[in-house]
C-alpha cells in the first residue's frame, strides 16, 4: 500500500529541529516565568521586526486577536465591518463576539480576495471597519483599500492569518491597515505546536490597549481599568516561535519552490492553477487550484492514499450560524462558484520531491483519462 501523502504535515520538520525546539522548551521550564516573561516580549519585538512595523502583542490565536483589535478601534454594537465569506469562520466569528456586524463582499475569481471595486457599494453609515483577508499566502488590493479607508474615515484590520512572509509592493502583509493579524495555529505558515496569535501595529495607543485588554484590562498593577479578556500568548509557543521564526524565510523559499514544480508540471494539466497577482510576492500558506470535477478528483487520490483538502467548502454567508445576516444563495456569486471548485494540494516545506513527483503523475493521469 502507498504511503499516506497528506495536504499538511509537520512531523518531518518536527524530527530536524527537535533537539533546538526541546531544549527552547526546557529554558522555559528552568526560567520560573511561565506567562507574560522574557520569551514572549523578545518575539514580539522580533516578529514586529520581522513585519516591518513598530509594535507586536502575543495574544492567545488570531480570532481572539481580530476581536480585540476591533475592541480596541471602539467597535461598537452593530457597527457594520466589510469583509469576506471566502474564508475561515474566524475571520467573521471575531466580528461577532466584538460586538460588530459582518457585510460581505465578493472576491476575485483569479486569487479569492476580496473585489476592492466592490467595497464601496456596501459602505454604509455605520461601517467602521474593513478587514480584508490576505488568502492563502498573497495579500488583498491594499492601495485601493488604503484609499476607501481614507475617503470614509474607515479603520484597517489585515487578517494576515495565511500570509506570514507575503509582501504587497514590498511592504510585509500587516504593516499597511490600522492592526495586523497573523495566527500561529500549527497548519500556518509560521505554526506553534497548540494555538498562539499576534497583532501588529505602528501605533503606539492601540499596542498598548491590546496589551491591557489581553490581561483583563489591566496594566502594571491588579487592578482593572477596563473590561478586559484572557487572550495572553504563552512563553512556551513564543520562544518556540521566535526559534523557529529564524527559519521563516527559509520556510516560504521551499514552499514557493514547491509551488513552482507545481506550476511547471501541471500548466497542461485539468487543473486552474493559482494565480500571483503582479503586486504580490506570494508566501504559499496553501497551493489552491480549481476544478470543476474536483470531488472525483478529491475521491480518485484518496483511493491513492493521497489527501486533498477545501478551503472552503461552504461560503460563510450561507452558513445557518449567520442566517440572521440575511444573506441568500446567488449574493455573492463569485465565492459560491469558488466553493463548488477549488482545492489545496500538499504544501508545507518537509514534502519531499518523491511524494510531490507522486501527487503530480496522480493528478495528471486523471487529466488525461478525463481528454
């Protein structure tokens, strides 16, 4: 029986950095300060480095982290924030639990981020917010959103939870908005070994309101200024990832390496291969192609033993747990069409030349069986 390829794996990577990842973990152990100490201030001083901006709060995922960002740009009950249904539940689960309410724009049929164009047409007087989803590893129109934040007097959150590493124009993905978001949960770009999040800003106030609402909206004393959350990243993932933050590079050269044998060996192929807009450097968080025969593709390898994964299946607007919004099927064509088609081949930087060479004769055998 062929071995089992799946769409993610980290048990490789795990195996040639473990001595460095369990002796980090050990000086944590030996230090005597588990929460809030030394390891978590030098990663988000490295990590705010590492995306070009002036300040980094570890805080415990990315959902918890885009809820308390819209907390700390004053969102207020049923202040609507622009986004889009073409992504992970997080993204709008955070809208809700701060408070706000999500309206959805389209997406582009060529990368699945958001329509800029469309933004616009669903400003209303009570947006308050955009926050435009770096998909998959490539970043959002961000001038042209730039520009109708400007025009509406509208705060920027970057949901940069799939695009550590990835570059518009050259400036690193949450350092352009208000706030950047980035999630460490372990299938990510740059990935713990449990949950961890971190937001980014350039802005003084906000970092240290983000700081006092992750720590029960307190400062320096046990005393509450106001109501605050539990949301603190811990010192055992930030030393890990400011360890394996060293590597973070190196990682998104491998992915886009695999990326590229995947362009070249399947341009002829059924698939619709991603496209890299011409502003973006992509980091490849996922490789996502399209197919309108996708489910037999889907059941043709996994009787290969190899595992294909949707994101995402179902478009958040037509999901019963947001049936409140009032959305219907055919509101956002594009995402619905989107859903119906795409889907992530194996991408993660320990995948092997072998079992990427298997996926790719798998997939081009299908291709030519379908002609």
């Amino acid at each position: 029986m062929n071995k089992i390829i799946k769409t993610w794996g980290y048990l490789d990577e795990y195996q040639s950095e473990r001595n460095e990842i369990l002796t980090a973990v050990d000086s944590v152990f030996s230090s005597g300060q588990l929460i809030l100490g030394d390891s978590v201030k030098n990663f988000e001083r490295e990590f705010a480095d590492y995306c070009d901006v002036l300040y980094g709060i570890g805080l415990d995922n990315a959902t918890n982290a885009i809820a308390l960002a819209l907390k700390t740009l004053n969102i207020q009950p049923g202040d609507e924030v622009i986004t889009v249904a073409n992504t992970a539940v997080p993204t709008v689960s955070a809208i809700v639990q701060a408070g706000g309410k999500p309206v959805f724009v389209d997406v582009l049929y060529e990368t699945g981020l958001i329509d800029s164009n469309q933004i616009i047409g669903k400003i209303t007087p009570r947006t308050k917010c955009i926050i435009p989803v770096h998909l998959y590893g490539q970043c959002a129109d961000m001038d042209k959103i730039l520009e109708i934040a400007k025009l509406h007097a509208l705060s920027i959150i970057e949901d940069c939870s799939q695009a550590h590493g990835a570059t518009y124009k050259n400036k690193k993905a949450g350092s352009m908005g208000d706030i950047g978001i980035f999630s460490f949960y372990p299938t990510k770009i740059l990935g713990a070994y449990g949950d961890g999040g971190m937001a980014v800003t350039n802005n003084e106030e906000y970092a240290n309101r983000l700081k006092r609402l992750r720590f029960y909206g307190m400062e320096n004393a046990y005393y509450a200024i106001e109501h605050g959350f539990n949301s603190r990243l811990d010192e055992v993932h930030a030393k890990i990832l400011n360890l394996k933050l060293k590597s973070l590079d190196k990682y998104i050269l491998k992915r886009r390496a695999i990326a590229k044998i995947y362009d070249s060996k399947l341009q002829n192929s059924m698939l619709e291969l991603p496209y890299t807009d011409k502003n973006n450097q992509h980091s490849y968080y996922l490789y996502v192609v399209k197919s309108i025969k996708r489910d037999k593709v889907i059941e043709k390898l996994e009787k290969e033993n190899i595992k294909l994964s949707i994101s995402y299946p179902h478009p958040i607007h037509l999901m019963s747990a947001y049936e409140y919004l009032g959305y219907k099927l055919g509101d956002l064509p594009v995402t619905e069409e989107l859903a119906n088609r795409i889907f992530s081949l194996p991408m993660y930087p320990s995948l092997n030349e072998k079992d990427q060479t298997r996926v790719i004769k798998s997939l081009l055998a299908i291709s030519n069986n379908a002609r």
